[in-house]
C-alpha cells in the first residue's frame, strides 16, 4: 500500500474486530470469552482418572479407546453433557473432568463417578425386554461393506460358540420382530430380524454412513471388555469455591492491565502506546487461541495469561530502549525506529524462543494445570513475535509518518550513564548469593521440605460448615471408614467467617469414592451443623511418583536445551561457556523458588514445576538480552577493552531494560499474589508468592551472577590456555 499513514487505521479496525470476537464470539464456531471452557478448578466439579481392574498387562490403546466410549456413554445417561474424556495411552488410563450439574444441588458426584468405572452391560433384548444375549457372548464386531450394495456399510457380528446357540434361540423366535441391543438401559440398535441366524454370524444393516456403523460396532466392543475401569485419583472442588477464584484472577487481570499500560506510556511515551494496542491485540488472540478449540482454562492457566501478558511486554521495552540509543545517537525518528527495531529482533526471537521451548516440555510432560499453564504460556510467546515484533513495527512506522509524531519529544531519549562495576565487583555479588543459598540450604536441612499428596499420594478432605464441629467424634468416626489414622482441623476465614474443616489421613494411600462419599454422610449423622464438601484430593502414591518423575525429566530437558541452544547461537561467547555459566544463574533461581517453598511450609506439587519452568525461562530470556549485547561489542572490541569492562558496558546498556521488564513482570505476579491474599485463595497464593520471588531472583543473578560468572569463565579459560601454550614453548 502506498500511502502507508491509513497502515495505523487498518491495525486499529484489526485490534477492534479482535477484541470484539474474543468477547462477543462469531456464532456457533467461534467462541467468544463468555463461552470458554474453564477447569473444574474455576467451575467447580469431580475429576477421576481411570484405570482398568483386573488386567494382567498394559491395555492396547482400543481398550482404552472402547473404555472411554463406556464413559462417554454412561456421562449421556447421566446428563452430564459439558465434560472432559481423555485417554492417556502412555500411562494406560483414562481421565474424567465434568464440572456440578447446574441448579442441582443433591448432584453426589462419588456415585456418578462409582458408575463410570462398572463394567459396560451390553445386552440383545426382544420387544417384551427379555434378555436373550449379553456382551461376554459376543466375540468381536466389525465394519465391512455390504457385497450386495458397494455405497452401504454394515456391521458384523462373530459370537462365541455358546454365545451363537443363544443368538440362533433369539433370532427363531423373534422372526420379524425387533431385537433391541442395550449399552447399560441405553437403546444403540434395534434391527429387524428376518430369519434364524446360525453359525455364529451376523450382520446389521441399514447404516447411513461409516461413521454411524463404526460408532455402532465400537459401542458393540466396548461392552464385550473383560475389565472394569477402577478409580485411581479422586478429585472434587465446590462451584462455590471455583466462582470465587474466577472472580480474583479476573480482578486480578483488570488490575495488572491497567498498571503496565499506564507505566508504558508514562515511561516510553508513543511507543508504550503502541506497545498497550498490540497488548491488547494479543490477550484477545489468546483468548480465541484458547476458547475456539474449547480448550480448558484452569487458574494456573489464567495466572500464565497474565503473566505471559507482562512478559509480552518485554518485547516492546526491548525495541523501545534501541529506539532511545539510536535516538541517543543523533538519528532521525524515522532511522531510529527502523535500527531499533532491527537490533532488537535478535534478543527478542532468542527470549521467545527459549521460553516457547520450556512451554512445550511443560505441555509434553505435564498435565492438567501444568499442562494448562503450558499451553497458555507457549501460545502467549507466538502470538508475542507476531504482536510485540511485526504488528508494533506496522503501527509505529504508520503513526511516525504524520507531521505530528514525527517530533523527538514522543519518544524517550536515553541519556548517558555511568559504567557500573558489574564484574569488577562479582565477588560480593557472589558472597550475597552463596549466603541466601547457604541460610536456605540449612533452613531446608533442619525443617524438611514438603510433598504434597500431588506427588506423594495421600487424601486430604476439606469442608465448610457453620457454628460448632465436635473434632474428636469426627475423628473417631473417619477412622473407623477409613481403617487409618486421621488428622482434624479447623479454622475460619477472618473476612468472611466461613469455617472450614480439614481432615487428613495418614499414609500415602488414596481413597475411592464410595469411602468419601461414607465419611461425608457419617459426619453429617447427628450433627446439628451440615457440613458441605469444599475440596477433596485423593491420589494413589503410584500416580503421584509418575507426576514427580514426569515434573524432574521436563526440568532437566529445560536446561539441556538451554545449553545446547545458548552453545549454537553464542559460539562467540566461548558457546558452552555461556551455556553453562547461564545454566548456573538458573539454578540459582530455582533454588531460590525452592527455599521460598521451604521457608513458607507450601506443599511441592505441580505448581513448584509450573513456576520453576516459568522462571527458566522468563530468567534466561533477561540473560540472552544481556549475551546479546557483549556479542556484539565484543565483535567490535578493543584490545585493551577486558572482559569485565566489556560485561560492564553491556550490562549498564541493558540494565533499564532488565529493570523495567522486572518492574512489568513482578507487577503482574505481585497483582496475582494480593489478590490471591485478599480472597484468601490458598492454591494461588501458594502459586504466585514464589513465583514472585523468582522473577526478582531472575532479574538479580541476570544482572550480576549471568554475566560476571561469565567473565569468570572466560578469564579462567584463557590462563588455562597460555598456561597450555608456555609448556609447549618452553
């Protein structure tokens, strides 16, 4: 397009369109926010993960698959339409989520969830309902094509032997009449029967499609499987706890939104402008990102749309600050745009890149929440590249070609600063980090850290209730059930005045439903107060040792990419000194993050993982800012410039841009964090406080443990070298 000033127009009718889709939607295919599929976490409701009873071996992916149809089936007879059911064929399961059957407040989701696991009835029944076979006599089912009819599919049947005998008696007798074939009491078929049936064979037809056969034989298989489905991991949340947290995270978002546009434009004038329309841009393309496929959103998965929001901004503060620098040079507007832009675009693809790789092996091995956070983090770094890179650059190129804006005076112009000892001085940069992780390796040693139940295995009940609760008699009664010893608590919500009651039992033994639905009603038994299930979690120590497992491996792949990556871009930098000396500065954050965990008493779990990966990769994106810088002085270096006075000039050049990024993120997590407190909303709170402290740990040791650990290094390196060099003269 020539006339490029109508480029910012178009961009602003683009942002508003957006906006307008990820709030509104388009019809049935494009969900708007109103319809986003949020977890049961938000919502409130039971999430159950299966496995079969009784099998010797691993099921065959089928097995699962025709499982999975029972559960399907069995949710429809239910009613219970608005669910998740997915099969995880690695660990040979299947996983349920649904959220509380609306405007239903007698919904006993221990029996819904008892009845998914039975073993599907598949029965042939004739008009008058008797029972003429049952699934144990079918053999298998299968889709062909009908050798009469080329365009007609049919399903086939092979019975066993008594199972053909049965089938031969009911087909005699029901000669021109219906047999009915029964899922549970659901009615899949009901084909006409024309004739006796012998040999063990049969055939169905009268299918409009394949797809209709296929459905039809599978539900047919399905209820010919030798195992039931048994519950492993037993989860629930009340609507009215999941409301209230939606109700923070919202508040929370509003919040943190208001204060980085305001920053922006305060601090970078026109370009935090421009910086807060491609924000605004990319959280309403995250939300379509994430509410067209239906995909669900969990609390973490929300705190990483804010936080993936904050960090977004680091793009632009990146391109903002090469703006001031060309700005500083002498530079016209319109040149200093265009270099910012181009300088910057190395550091901001390295960032997203790192940080979209720590996303996608918190996707691989994660799940549920992690997997929530993951996916909401990884789809938040690629929107960045195409909203904080390209549509910002569109914009601000567009807007700067009116009179009006084309003036210095919309922009920041950086002044020049004095060089700051960063590696002259690591040494008490590195006394003060050896202390704090000193003091918190011995503050861990003496106290211990804590597993959740996540990763454990364990049961821990949690109800509300009002006026008195007798602990000692509940006590004794959940014992008696539960055949273990039993921990009671209570405490009350200072605010609100709501008491909850928590009751945790020993060993690393989880609990069926059936067990909690017993210790609910026993509770309530002569009780003058009604005590109603807040949160429940049950998991089978198994289970939790594969979380942990699967939780280390994405750690330790994180960093093994981190080296392999910082290695192959940074080859000027000594390649695997930069790899490692940035692996280093990371391991010093998660200790951090660890110790907070410690020092606070907050139970490890997946949230640990999801905040140890966010802080990898938000930490290493500051660190590869600052590699880029001393890459390229360093291509310019001087001979008698040294290391420490070539990290010290990168480190100076860069350290407002470390700090305002800081400044965005922390504000974001900090948001979280006091919301979170306000509403007293435990699983956040224990999220976003050591989320918090790791953001400003990765903001620290980028800035004075990355780089002169690097210097380090480096120096050490080169004394080996004309050490190595000395001998072979000599």
């Amino acid at each position: 397009m020539k006339n490029k000033k109508l480029h910012i127009w178009i961009a602003l009718a683009v942002i508003v369109l957006f906006v307008c889709l990820a709030v509104f939607g388009c019809g049935d295919e494009i969900k708007g926010i109103r319809d986003m599929r949020f977890g049961i976490d938000i919502r409130g409701g039971v999430e159950a993960v299966f496995e079969p009873s009784g099998l010797k071996t691993k099921p065959t992916k089928k097995q699962l698959e025709l499982a999975r149809e029972v559960i399907e089936t069995r949710l429809d007879a239910q009613r219970i339409l608005d669910r998740e059911v997915t099969v995880d064929e690695n660990a040979g399961n299947v996983i349920v989520r649904f959220p509380w059957k609306s405007d239903e407040k007698d919904f006993d989701p221990e029996t819904a969830i008892q009845e998914l696991g039975e073993m599907a009835e598949l029965t042939f029944r004739g008009p008058d309902n008797t029972v003429y076979v049952k699934g144990s006599d079918v053999a298998r089912s299968q889709v062909a094509v009908n050798p009469q009819n080329k365009n007609e599919y049919v399903v086939e049947l092979e019975f066993s032997s008594k199972g053909a005998q049965k089938f031969a008696d009911a087909t005699e007798k029901l000669v021109g009449q219906n047999m009915g074939i029964y899922m549970d009491e659901e009615l899949i078929s009901d084909p006409v029967v024309n004739t006796k049936i012998t040999g063990g064979q049969a055939e169905i037809t009268g299918m409009s499609s394949q797809e209709e056969a296929q459905d039809l034989s599978d539900k047919i298989n399905s209820g010919t499987l030798p195992f039931s489905m048994k519950t492993t991991n037993y989860n629930t949340i009340s609507p009215t706890l999941g409301n209230k947290a939606l109700s923070a995270m919202a508040l929370a978002a509003e919040i943190a939104m208001v204060l980085i546009c305001l920053f922006m434009i305060l601090w970078y004038r026109l370009p935090g402008v421009i910086s807060c329309l491609t924000l605004t841009f990319q959280i309403a393309l995250q939300v379509l990102v994430i509410s067209v496929p239906q995909y669900t959103i969990t609390l973490p998965g929300i705190a990483g749309l804010i936080l993936s929001s904050g960090m977004a901004v680091d793009a632009n503060i990146i391109i903002s600050e090469r703006i001031s620098e060309e700005l500083k040079k002498g530079n016209s507007v319109r040149n200093s745009v265009k270099n910012g832009y181009k300088r910057a675009f190395s550091s901001v693809l390295d960032g997203n890149v790192t940080t979209a790789a720590v996303a996608g092996i918190l996707m691989i091995f994660g799940s549920g929440t992690m997997l929530s956070f993951g996916y909401t983090l990884l789809t938040g770094v690629i929107i960045n590249l195409l909203a904080g890179v390209w549509m910002s650059r569109y914009m601000l190129n567009s807007v700067i070609r009116y009179k009006l804006f084309n003036q210095e005076k919309w922009f920041r112009r950086k002044k020049e600063k004095k060089i700051l000892k960063f590696a002259e001085t690591k040494r008490y940069f590195f006394l003060i980090s050896i202390a704090m992780l000193t003091a918190g390796t011995i503050w861990s040693a003496v106290n211990g850290m804590k597993l959740d139940t996540q990763f454990t295995g364990g049961v821990i009940l949690r109800y509300t209730y009002s006026g008195k609760a007798d602990t000692a008699k509940i006590q004794e009664k959940v014992e008696a059930i539960a055949d273990r010893s039993v921990n009671v608590q209570t405490s009350e919500n200072s605010s609100t005045g709501e008491k909850s009651l928590v009751i945790t039992l020993s060993g690393k033994k989880g609990l069926t439903p059936e067990q909690q639905k017993e210790i609910l009603t026993s509770i309530n038994e002569g009780n003058e107060n009604k005590f109603e299930t807040s949160e429940t979690s049950a998991v089978e120590p198994y289970i939790g040792a594969k979380a942990l497992r699967n939780s280390v491996i994405a750690i330790v792949l994180s960093f093994l990419f981190i080296i392999v990556y910082i290695r192959l871009r940074f080859s000027s930098l000594g390649g695997l000194a930069a790899g490692m000396t940035a692996v280093m500065a990371l391991v010093h954050d998660i200790l951090i993050v660890l110790f907070v965990f410690g020092i606070f008493r907050i139970p490890v779990n997946d949230a640990f993982v999801a905040v140890t990966l966010t802080i990898i990769g938000y930490s290493i994106n500051d660190t590869i800012v600052l590699y880029d810088r001393i890459r390229e002085h360093r291509s310019n270096r001087k001979q008698k410039t040294t290391l420490a006075e070539l990290v010290d000039v990168s480190t100076t050049e860069t350290l407002q841009r470390s700090i305002n990024t800081a400044f965005t993120v922390v504000l974001c997590a900090f948001t979280i964090f006091v919301v979170s407190v306000v509403y007293q909303m435990e699983s956040i709170t224990n999220f976003s406080l050591p989320l918090l402290a790791g953001l400003i740990s990765g903001c620290y040791s980028s800035i004075c443990i990355a780089g002169p650990l690097w210097v380090w290094w480096e120096e050490y390196r080169e004394r080996m070298q004309k050490r190595k060099t000395g001998r072979k003269e000599k």
